[in-house]
C-alpha cells in the first residue's frame, strides 16, 4: 500500500471504525453534544458522565460518518474514560496541535500514547477535521456546551 | 489563380486551428501534471473544468499589454479593454443564442446571477401568498436565495418532486401552479445526478400560466447546446469555471423587455447615467446591474472558453462525453457493492455513486492518493441528498479532455478502497 495511505488506514483505525467501541447511547448522560462537519456530513452525538471529582466515569458515542471520525471518536472514548477533565482539557488540546502538524508525537512531549496513530491526517488538510471533530464534541459537552461544527 | 491558392491557404489554416476533440487534451497543460507521484485523473470537471491555455493566454495578456478599467478611459489601454470585454459579452451571447448581448450581464458567478435576479426581480415582483416553483435536486444556489424571499415576503417555495432515478415527476410539476405562482427556477443539468431536465417543455408549462422561468445553466454549457431563445426563458445562469473558463466570472441572461423593467440591485459607478445628489438616472442594459469595476480579466478568459466550445463543437462533445459516460458506467458498475446514483435516461457525464460499507470521505481520500480526482460529499444539494436517503456521494465528473484510461485509473483505486475497507 502507498505510503500515506497505509500510515491514515493503519489496522487499529479500520478495525476502530468497523467496531466502535463505547457505540452506544448513555442515558442517563451528565453531558452530550452534537458535532456536526457540514463538509463531508460527519454527525456524531458524544454522551459523558462526570463525577463530584471531576473524573470522567462513563463516556459513548453514536452518530454516522467517515472511517477516521468513527475510529477517532471510538478511540476517543476508550482514552479519555477514569481522566480528569483538565487531563481531557490538555489532551484536546495535545491532539489538535497533532493533527494541524503543530506537534510532533514521536518528539514533542505529550500524554497522546495510542492516539498518535492519527498522526498521518496532518499530510492531508482535508482530513484533520474528521480527525478531531469528536474532540471538538467532548470539548463542547465538557464545557456545558451544546453543537459544535467545525466548518 | 493566386485568388485560389489563397482561398485555400485560408481553408487550411482554418482547418489547423479547428480543435480536434481527440488532441483537445494538449490545450490543458494543468491535465500533464502528476498529483502524490501519480499522473493525475481529473473527474472533478463539475466542480470546476481546467482551462486551456487560450484563455489562459487571453488573462495573461490583458494583464501584460492592455491592464486598464472599462467604459470610462479615453486613452488606448481602456479603449482596448473595453472592446475585449465587449466581445466577450458577444462570443458569450453567442455561445447560448441570446438575442441580444444586452441581455448578457456579466455576474461573479452562477450564484451571484441568481441573487440578482432574487434581489431585482423578486423581490420587486413576489409578494406575500406567491409561490416559487424549484425542484428537489436545485444547487443551495437555486435554493437559498429563493427560501430568504419567502421568509422576507411571506412567500410559498413548491418542490417538484422526483423518482428515486432522480428524474423530475413532470406530471406533478403541470399541477403545481396556482394564480400565485410567479416563478419557476430549474436546474437544467443536476451537478450530483447528471440529470439533464426538460427545461423546454417545462418553460412551455410555465408560459402557459404566465409564470416566468429561471433556468440555471451552471452544469449544461460546458456539454450541451444552450439556446435561451429556444428555451423561451426568462432567466438563465452559467459561471465561467465550469466551462473551460476562470473564476469569479459569470453571466445572467435575461430577457430585454423584463430586465429594462426591473430596479436596478447593486448602486455605484458603471451603472449609472448621471448622479446628483437629489436623483439618479440609471445606465442601460447591461451596465445598470453591472455596479462597480467588472472582472474584466476573467470576462475576457470566459469569452475565449466559449470560443473554445464552439470551436471543438458541441456535437463532437456530446459524442466523446456520451461515451466516456458509457465506458464508466458500465465499468463502475461491475464493481462489487457500488450502487450508481442517478440513473435518468437523459444524463450528462456526471457519475455519483456510493459504496457499501465505505464512507465517501475515506474513498475520495484514496482516490485523491491515487491520482484520482473526485468529488465527495453533498454537492451543495442537501435536500436531494435526503430525498434519497443518503449522506453523500463521490462523484466522478467527466469533461471533454477525459479519457477511457482515466476511468481505467477511477476503477483500479476504487478496486484498492475496497480492499482496504473490506
Ligand atoms: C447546478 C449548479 N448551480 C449553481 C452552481 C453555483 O455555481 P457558482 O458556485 O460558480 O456560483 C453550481 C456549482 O456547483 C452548480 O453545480
């Protein structure tokens, strides 16, 4: 396979995106919010409970788009789930500047761990945003927010 | 006899310069490039088409021998400009048979015609209770416009319904009108079916209930004869880039007798007779909707790609489009668990289809790594999407410079997402 290509598909995404985890809707959910990419159609609802400690006990996702925003928001989900919300705050942050380029995982510091897999969409512009519109959702849904699109 | 060899000097050179559709290839320099290692497959042609190198030549020029604003210098540069972009007006009118090149109003595009014609027109002409007629497969061009009218006037949008192979449900279109409808805006070519719609006989409907017509042309120039007077419409709209030509360039035809009637949409310098500060008396067609310094570079580029259609022919088009459009049809098809969206009898060489299991987004990008230049996604028409119950589509769009090989490379990298995603 090309390259690229098989750095963007790696195994861990296909697999991701054929079975999501966490897929599911929470209910009752402290937090949830909408995420919408206008551009490719990408719409994925993110549901999250938070504890008295700010710790994320229970998070899922449901919602319908590309290989790379399902894999995203699954893996997603099995990352963040037992983090503290600042955790979260800086890992959202981490994993933006990842996928614009801004940070290197291999060399830059970061907590990224499995998530660097997704490195590979900084070579195409037109893929970061299905990267990280379910980081943009759980940002939102943290932040008490309710619709995030990332046109 | 010198008369003779003369004549024939001249029958030959024109025969040289006459475009042969097979060769029409090496105009577009952009078609030899390579794109990730790999020659590039352009079948993004409904997005926008490449230009070949006359009209580059032609924008190129403007710019290197006679840069000057229009209608307002006595000095050569702006006499020369002037009449360049003049003679766009008429290779365009041309081109689609307006009667008139009065009736060609140079716009920024497909999109800003049709908000001219919503802002002058309609909203001097629709009121509360009227009903607009457009069809389930309009461009968000065709569409937005027409939803802001009605929400400022009070006005009704009708939807002509469709058949799942995306053609127009006619029957249903005839029984639409009331005495409150006051327009019809159609699509003549859907840029994500293909579909090329009866907008002849649909005028002919509209007529008969003294509706007027907007046909939007932005998908039909570049593969079909247009010929507005045929047509009988009272609008029609085409942008520059999507046939052979630049951006940021487009017209609006529209009829002599109702476009001197309608008020002036944007207010400022070229559109205007005289100016004081008590009154204002307006400039004649086309310069009153003509506000402000024209793109007069990409007038110009756009007049030289209708020449270029005329000179390969819409015939030898049709011919060469038609059988691309066969080839990939029955190519695509063979391929396990693709399902071709937009099956309409009448289609122009735009193929949309999804893929089972295979999210148009993940396919562009392999396409894209391949080569292969598709588009994916919604194709501004929302609203058809959801007729049909799916999200989005790719989209291979065929132009007159495609080849069979490029459909070749189409199939091979479509071949490779699936064995990916499978
Ligand atoms: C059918 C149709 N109408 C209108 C438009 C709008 O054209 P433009 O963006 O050049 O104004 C398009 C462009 O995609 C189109 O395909």
């Amino acid at each position: 396979m090309d390259d690229k290509l098989s750095q963007l598909y790696q195994q861990v995404v296909l697999d991701h995106n054929k079975t999501p985890r966490n897929f599911r809707v929470l209910d009752p959910a402290d937090f949830e919010s909408l995420g919408y990419n206008p551009l490719c159609g990408d719409k994925y609802k993110v549901f999250l409970n938070i504890d008295e400690h700010n710790i994320v006990t229970d998070i899922s996702f449901i919602g319908d788009g590309c290989a790379i925003s399902k894999a995203s928001a699954s893996m997603m989900t099995t990352f963040v789930k037992g983090k503290h919300i600042d955790e979260i705050e800086k890992l959202f942050h981490q994993f933006h500047d990842m996928a614009q380029g801004k940070l290197d995982p291999e060399n830059d510091p970061n907590d990224l761990g499995r998530l660097k897999i997704f490195y590979g969409v900084r070579n195409l512009p037109a893929r970061v945003k299905c990267a990280t519109l379910c980081w943009h959702t759980l940002h939102a849904a943290i932040k008490g927010k309710e619709k995030v699109t990332t046109e | 006899m010198a008369d003779l060899q003369e004549s024939l000097k001249a029958v030959n050179k024109d025969k040289a310069e006459r475009t042969d559709i097979e060769r029409c290839r090496e105009d577009f320099p952009i078609l030899a490039r390579k794109v990730h290692g790999k020659p590039l497959a352009f079948l993004d042609n409904a997005a926008s088409s490449q230009m070949p190198d006359v009209v580059m030549h032609a924008y190129t020029d403007y710019h290197s021998r006679y840069h000057a604003n229009v209608h307002r210098g006595v000095h050569l540069l702006s006499q020369e400009a002037t009449s360049a972009m003049e003679q766009a007006r008429e290779d365009i009118r041309e081109l689609i048979n307006a009667g008139s090149a009065k009736e060609i109003i140079f716009t920024s595009g497909a999109t800003d015609a049709i908000n001219l014609v919503m802002q002058s027109w309609g909203r001097a002409n629709i009121g509360e209770g009227d009903e607009i007629i457009i069809s389930t497969m309009e461009h968000h061009s065709n569409i937005v416009p027409w939803r802001m009218l009605c929400d400022e006037k009070g006005a009704v949008l009708k939807v002509i319904p469709i058949s799942d192979e995306g053609v127009l449900d006619l029957d249903a279109y005839a029984s639409m009108f009331s005495n409150r409808t006051k327009l019809v805006g159609i699509v003549y070519v859907s840029n994500t079916l293909g579909t090329i719609n009866p907008v002849d006989e649909m005028t002919r409907i509209a007529r008969a209930h003294d509706v007027a017509v907007l046909v939007d042309g932005a998908q039909a120039v570049s593969h079909l004869k247009v010929d507005v007077q045929q047509i009988d419409c009272d609008f029609f709209v085409t942008s520059g880039h999507k046939m052979y030509g630049p951006t940021g360039i487009g017209i609006l035809y529209g009829k002599q007798e109702l476009m001197e009637k309608m008020p002036p949409w944007r207010g400022g310098g070229d559109m205007i007779l005289s100016v004081s500060f008590d009154e204002v008396i307006y400039n004649d067609l086309p310069y009153k909707f003509e506000a402000g310094t024209p793109h007069i570079a990409g007038a110009i580029g756009m007049g030289k790609a209708a020449n270029y259609i005329k000179t390969v022919g819409y015939d030898a088009i049709h011919h060469k489009e038609q059988e691309l459009l066969m080839y990939a049809t029955e190519k695509l098809q063979a391929i396990d668990g693709l399902r071709i969206i937009g099956t309409s009898p009448e289609k122009s060489s735009v193929i949309s289809f999804v893929v089972d299991g295979i999210h148009p987004h993940d396919i562009g990008t392999v396409l894209d790594l391949e080569g292969v230049a598709v588009r994916t996604g919604h194709h501004c028409t929302q609203p058809l999407m959801e007729r049909l119950g799916i999200v989005a589509t790719t989209r291979a769009s065929m132009a007159m410079y495609n080849r069979k090989e490029e459909i070749d490379q189409l199939v091979t990298a479509l071949h490779k997402a699936t064995e990916i995603f499978r």
